[in-house]
C-alpha cells in the first residue's frame, strides 16, 4: 500500500492564501450537501459537506489542526462566499504564525474543493492520505 505526505506549507517570503482546487461555482455542484460552519478549532468533518467559515481568525491553540477530516471518501467543498480559513491577523510576524489550517490523516479518497488557507504555519498537511 502506497502512502503519501503531502504538506503545503507558508514561508515568510511568499504570499500565504492558498487555494486547492479551485472550483468555478460550489452552489451549482453540491446541492443537498450539509453544511458546516467553523467557527473554532477542531472541528470535525466526517461526510461529505460544504464548508463556511466563521469572522474573524480561528487559531490553531493546539496546534493539530483548525479542521480535521475523519473519514474516508469525503469532498469537502468550500463555499464560495464562505469566507477564509485564518490563523492569524494579516500583518502577523512570519516567526509568530503557527498552527495547521486542514488535517487529514490516515484518510483515503479525500478531496478538498475551493479552499482559501491563509496565516497558518501550514495550510493543509495530509500524511498517509492514499488516493
């Protein structure tokens, strides 16, 4: 069995929004999706949902992961409208960001649609994610 790692990661020198396969329109691709709200850190994705993210900055306190996605075969897309996952204030010191904006561990069949990441140590880091 094939695994592999794959991290996206900010450097203090580039541009730190990340954007994961981008789609044209997420409303016209998943109706009758649930949809989730983050709004705080380890929020748990475990189906198939479309994913709306709440004001402000949501930090990464433990430093695991703001979002986690928990089971096999899930598309998570990102509203269009829904906002940016962010870490920290724009403008923090590079040395000062931390923390993981997606998680995804273990998992296979995982595809994150749409996804603006921005002001985390890593954006999204998948490790043993096959497929």
């Amino acid at each position: 069995m094939k695994y592999t790692t794959f991290v996206i990661f900010v450097s203090r020198f580039f541009v730190c929004c990340f954007v994961v396969l981008l789609s044209a329109s997420v409303r016209g691709q998943v109706g009758g999706l649930p949809v989730v709200v983050v709004d705080r850190d380890n929020v748990e994705i475990a189906r198939s949902c479309v994913v709306e993210i709440g004001k402000g900055v949501i930090a990464d306190g433990d430093e695991n992961g703001v979002i986690h996605v928990v089971a096999d075969g899930v598309t998570v897309w990102f509203a269009d409208d829904g906002g940016v996952l962010r870490g920290a204030e724009e403008g923090t010191d590079w040395d000062e960001v931390t923390g993981i904006g997606i998680m995804i561990a273990g998992r296979k069949h995982v595809t994150i649609r749409n996804a603006r990441v921005s002001w985390f140590k890593v954006g999204i880091y998948a490790t043993e994610a096959d497929g």
